[in-house]
C-alpha cells in the first residue's frame, strides 16, 4: 500500500473494488435498448452486487426520460373497460386537477346559467307559447261542440262530450238520444277532440325539445369554451381529445344533474354518476421526482399483485363492487420506463409471478387483473429487469426454464475475491476511509489497515488473493472501532483488528471449544507422538455457519488376504458422500497399477474414520487414507506426529484441497495441547502452499522449527516422510504381502 499515517489522510473510495468484469457486463446490458437484455445479476453474498446496481442504474435513471405519467379514465364507450392515457411525466397530476377543476366549475357555471333569469324568461316563454297554442286548440274544439249542440268536459278518461239540453223532460230526451243524427254527431266529435289530444302531445313534444334545446344550447355555451382550452392545452394527444369530446357529450345528455341542489342528488345512481368524471392518476412520475430522472423500483415482496397491480371493493348489499378509480398500480407499472430490480428467490415463491413477468417482458404490455367484470385497457411497458442471485439459482433456471435465456441475456457475475496487488490494497484502505466518513467511525493506522487485509486473505483462503465479500470485512471495521472505543483510543490500530477478529471466533467457536474439551479429557482418541502401523491423522474441516475450524481425524486400515478389494466402512453405513467413495475407488486403481501388474490384486482392506459420528464426504483424505492402507500392507508404521491431507489421483499424484489454513491450525492445536516437541508437522499438497494464511502463532512456531510444513506432489514423497523409509522398500513389501495374498487365494495346483 501507500504509504500513509491513518485512513483520515486518503481518499475514499467511490464505486466498487475488483469487479471489472461485472462492471463491463453490467454497462454493456444498460446501453443496449432491447426487450430481451434483462440481466440476471450473481455472486455471493456481500460482494456488493446490490449497491452497485442501485448505483448503476440510478446514474443511468438519470440519462434516461422516455417515462412517462399514467392515468386511467372512464370509458363512455364502453363502461367495463377503462382507458389508460400516457402524458408527458409531471403531466399526469395537472391533468387530473384540470378535469376536477373543470366539473366544479360547470357545476358552478351551469347551476348559475340554469338559475338565471334569461333562462327562466326563455323557458316561461316557451311554456307560455304551448299553452297558447294548447288552449286554442281546445277552445276550437269547444266552440264547435256548442254548434253541435254539446258542451265539453275533462274527466279521468279524457274528454266528454254531454248534450246542452239537459232539462228536457225525460221522454223528450229519451227521444232525442234515441234519434241517430245525435250519435252520429256525438262520433263526430269524440273524433275530432282524439284529433285535438294528439295535437295536444305533439304541441308537449315539441315544447319539451324546444326546451331541451334551450337547455342544450345554453349548456353547449358553458361547457364548449371550457372543453375546447382543454382540447387545446393537450393537443399533442388523440386519446385525451377523444376522452374530453365524449365527456362533453356525456354532460350534455345529464346536463339536468349539473344544476340539480344537493338536497335533490340524493340517490346514489345520480351521486355515483360524477365518479365518471374523475381521474385515476395511475403512476405519478411528475414533479416531485428528483431531476424527473426514470424510476428505479425495487420490490422485494414480488406477489402478483404487488408487481402486476390491483382493485380495491366495495361490499354493498352483500356484493362486490369496483370501478377504475380503485386501480392500484404494481411495481412493473412504477417502473415502466426505467428499472425494476427483484430477488429471485423471493420472485419464485411466486410462480404466477414469474410467468406473469415473462409475458409482459414478451408482449411489452401490461394490465391489471382486477378478478372483477371491469377490465383495464394495457399499459405499453418499456422497462429493464434486472434479477438479482445465486450462480446455483442462474444455472437453474438457465437449464430448466425455456424463455429464460431470451429475456435474460446479460449475466453479470460477481467475484468473491480479487488480485492481491497494491491498487487492490490501496482500494482496501480506501472502502475503510469511505466507510469511517459514512458510518462516522475513528479511522484506520496503516497498521490496523494491514490486519483487514491480511483477514481479506484468510477468507480467500489465497495468499495472493483478496476477498470481495465486503460484508465481513464491514463487520471487522465496525468491531475494530467499538474495540478502539473501549480503550478511549483516538485512531484504530491494529490490536483493535485483533481483538475484533478474537471475540469474533469466541462468539462462533462453541463448538470447537467441547471438542476441544473431549480432546484433553481423553474421550477422542487422537495421538501425536510415536508410530502406529495403519493409523494415521487426517484432516478435516467443520463448519457452524459461517464459522469453519480444522480437525485431525484418526483414520485406521486394516488388511488380510480376501476378494472385497477396499471397504469403505463408512458407506457401508451410508455415512459416507458420494466424493469420498469416489476416493475410495480411487486407491484400488492405484494399487492394481503400482503393485499388482504381474498378478491379481486379491485383499480385504477396511478404511475407517475413527469416532465419527456426523458422516463424511470429500476426497481430501484419499491420501491420509492411502498412506495408512501401504502401511497396513507393508507393516511399516506411520509417525503419529505427522498428520496428512490432500486428495490421490489413479497415478499417485497428489492434489490440492481446501480449506488448508484451518486444517493446519486444527493439527497444530491438538499437538500444542498434548506438548509441541519440535516434530510435529503436516503434510499438505504442494500446489495448496499459496493457498497458507496462518494465524501469527503457528506461523511463529514454523519460524522457530516447533512445527513443520511438507509439501509433497506425489505418494513416494509423503510415504518417505512418514516412515523414514525409502518408497522402494515399501513397493518391495507391499507387493510381497499382496503376493502372498493372491497365492492363498489361489486353487492348489493338481
């Protein structure tokens, strides 16, 4: 690193560290203007996989300004199927206040124009010219009755006719109703008054279109003025200048609910029918969004209706009842335009989710599914998804799941480590200085920076790496400080890293610590000096969690003349995985090509992890395991003080495993327990020695020869260092036994 005294003195480090292939892929999906380049982002956990995606796509949200504001409004067309209109983004909110506006001020303007005396003079006039004319025609009707000897009288049935001579003696009227000329006459006229109703109601008809025309025509002189501003104001757009025409036309046909007083509007049918005229603004991406940069949305709860939007009910009458106003966007409706960013293992809790998702991403349109007869008009979508996961859960669906790969066709994967070199180093000290600016924690020694970076590399488990799960090393900044805090100190140092590293494995190693317990109490049987033919200690890893500690392991072989071949006693169990019992077969190739090419292999060797109760699997102990069996073969014992690991291949050669560090350090604190003499060691696989980050104290006691490191990259190497005994010796042995073994499995010659 440079050179400085505490992190208060560098520069913070902005962006990510280490990624530069995820940075290149992510830049290249989010310039490329495709309904299929969605991106799927991987890596582990901690990486900062999510912070950087906020970051990108918000530097890109704000180069971006193809969104838009949505509203739904009512369809006079067709009631069942609202319609979505698109404004220019902080359009959407003056829109809607403009039509709100403009129905409380026809409601003003129109009760005013109803209620005025031009209007009420116009309409008494046209009542007045009906009733003349209504009453002439009855007063011709009357007058010509009387000629007709008849007078006229309005009754429940309509007009009745009764002669005028009512107080003739009864033989004389009996005689003049009996006379025909009277009934004919009488006929005469009940035709002529049906003559005169008729007249009568199309007199009605026409005053009541007259004045329905006076209505029209004074309402069109209120309305007009008010719809065509509108129309004007937004006149780049058809759908809201259709919209506002077939409104006109809607309040013209219920113009007489415009001047109605509210004591009148008292059924609901009249009251509901100004829920017509409302605006549902659907998505808002108006004024009070910063900068009017595109919408990044982040839905963490993918159901479909949380992505894909819903209705609101009312319950009247034991029935459900919805309408457009109660339309409730989802996250893909919030996002059209920009980016929405999901969890896929939250999105596939929900497989209509995913499915609903694909199909949006496919036909570039959405709806809402309200379950209800009302159904929305679809929403046009432009947006970018970006998923974010596992490399398990990519590979997943990029195997299993058809149209993912034509969706999805930028993989952005996040490394868990990066090259040990300065600018990395550097870049370390930097992500602390930014995170004591933000967090305000004490800052960083150069020393207490040095601790972070040698624990970076221990959870690479590479002394030429560094990790990039900034999570944990978040946590060991955070717990350094409150360390430095204790001791009231004014800058963290790196006994602070220390002592948070320290407590760190206190608070995990519970475990460690009751086998440690069995261990000097004598119940696991584990010897580090003196030899034992057949036994040998292995090396393991357990992991609690995020906690993972090394293990010796006592493995034994026993040998004897038989057709099994090699036992695996723990499969015989089933404690044993599928890579260990490849292991196993493993040292059967070994042994038929090492020594048994002139006769059959014939033997009966049992291979057992000793006092395990938990399973094993894994092929690092192949190795431990092959060693023990030629000594078993050859009856030259192995050094107890030397434990072994690595993985053996057919050809004898041996291979790298993980988990090195901890193993090492499990061996030596078993061996620091029963006293260190100066010839304890382990045996490891050369390829893993870049692969050391030991704690300073068993690096210490290597320096000072109290511990010792081989490295071999064959079976003759770690057999010599094992027995003291050159490898030919031990080939002449083995083959000798495993001879003798054949001739005893063989018939007896006749």
């Amino acid at each position: 690193m440079l050179k400085f005294n505490n992190t208060s003195e560098i520069e913070p480090l902005e962006g990510i560290l280490g990624q530069e292939r995820a940075i290149e892929a992510m830049e290249k999906g989010l310039k490329i203007d495709n309904p299929a380049y969605n991106m799927y982002l991987a890596g582990d956990s901690g990486t900062g996989k999510t912070t950087y995606a906020m970051s990108a796509l918000n530097k890109y949200a704000a180069k971006k300004g193809s969104h838009k504001d949505w509203c739904y409004v009512y369809n006079f067309e067709n009631n069942r199927e609202p319609l979505i209109i698109g404004l220019e983004k902080g359009l959407g909110k003056i829109f809607k206040k403009d039509i709100e506006k403009l129905i409380e001020t026809l409601l003003d303007e129109l009760r005013d124009a109803f209620e005025s005396e031009d209007f009420e003079i116009g309409k008494n006039q046209l009542i007045e010219e009906y009733e003349i004319e209504k009453d002439a025609l009855l007063k011709k009707i009357k007058k010509y009755a009387e000629e007709k000897g008849f007078k006229l009288k309005n009754s429940k049935v309509g007009m009745v006719f009764m002669p005028i001579e009512e107080n003739k003696e009864d033989e004389e009227a009996e005689d003049d109703y009996a006379d025909e000329e009277f009934y004919k006459v009488k006929r005469e006229l009940e035709n002529a008054a049906i003559q005169v109703v008729y007249k009568i109601r199309d007199l009605e008809d026409a005053a009541k279109e007259a004045l329905l025309e006076l209505e029209e025509e004074i309402a069109k002189y209120v309305i007009d003025p008010h719809i065509d501003g509108l129309i004007e104001k937004y006149n780049g757009y058809e759908k809201v200048k259709m919209y506002l025409n077939n409104m006109r036309d809607d309040i013209l046909e219920y113009v007489y609910l415009f001047y109605m007083d509210e004591e009148e509007l008292k059924d609901k049918y009249d009251r509901e029918h100004f829920m017509k005229y409302k605006v549902n603004l659907f998505v808002d991406n108006g004024i009070d969004r910063e900068n009017f940069k595109a919408p990044v949305i982040v839905e963490i709860n993918p159901s479909p209706a949380n992505l894909f939007g819903k209705a609101e009910y009312d319950y009247y009458n034991g029935n459900v009842k919805t309408d457009f106003t109660k339309l409730i966007p989802g996250a893909v409706h919030k996002a059209n335009g920009g980016y929405l960013v999901l969890y896929v293992d939250q999105l596939l809790r929900y497989p209509l989710s995913w499915d609903m998702l694909k199909r949006a991403i496919q036909s570039r349109q959405i709806s809402v599914d309200t379950q209800t007869s009302i159904k929305p008009e679809n929403m046009p979508i432009d947006i970018k998804v970006i998923l974010i996961g596992t490399n398990y859960m990519y590979n997943l669906l990029y195997n299993n799941d058809d149209d993912f790969s034509k969706y999805f066709k930028i993989f952005v994967d996040f490394d868990n480590e990066m090259d040990k070199n300065e600018n990395n180093e550097d870049g370390i000290a930097r992500f602390i200085a930014y995170q004591c600016e933000k967090n305000k924690l004490k800052h960083f020694t150069y020393d207490a920076v040095g601790e972070v970076i040698k624990f970076s590399t221990r959870l690479c488990g590479d002394k030429y790496k560094l990790s990039t799960q900034f999570n944990k090393i978040m946590e060991i900044i955070v717990e350094g400080d409150a360390c430095a805090q204790i001791r009231n100190a004014e800058y963290v140092d790196k006994y602070d890293v220390q002592n948070a590293i320290l407590e760190r494995k206190k608070r995990l190693n519970r475990i460690e610590n009751k086998m440690d317990e069995s261990l000097e109490n004598g119940f696991t049987l584990i010897e580090t000096k003196g030899s034992r033919v057949g036994v040998i200690n292995g090396l393991s890893v357990l992991s609690t969690g995020e906690y993972s500690f090394g293990r010796p392991s006592r493995i034994t072989v026993t040998t004897s003349p038989g057709n099994k071949g090699i036992v695996n006693i723990e499969r015989e169990v089933n404690m044993s995985g599928p890579i260990h019992n490849k292991g196993v077969l493993i040292l059967g190739g070994y042994l038929a090509e090492t020594f048994a090419q002139d006769f059959p292999l014939s033997l009966n060797a049992n291979i057992c992890f000793e006092q395990n109760y938990g399973g094993v699997d894994g092929d690092s102990a192949t190795g431990a395991e092959l060693y023990a069996l030629l000594s078993s073969l050859s009856k030259i014992p192995l050094k107890q003080s030397i434990a072994a690991t690595g993985s053996v291949n057919q050809k004898g050669e041996i291979q790298v495993v993980g988990g090195i560090s901890e193993k090492i350090e499990g061996f030596y604190s078993t061996c620091k327990k029963q006293g260190l003499n100066g010839n304890q060691g382990v045996i490891i696989p050369k390829n893993n020695s870049r692969n050391l980050v030991l704690s300073d104290e068993v690096t210490e006691a290597i320096e000072t020869g109290k511990f010792t490191i081989y490295t071999v990259e064959r079976v003759e190497e770690a057999m010599e260092i094992l027995m003291d005994v050159k490898f030919d010796e031990v080939k002449r042995l083995v083959i000798e036994r495993l001879r003798g073994f054949n001739e005893l499995q063989s018939p007896p010659k006749k």
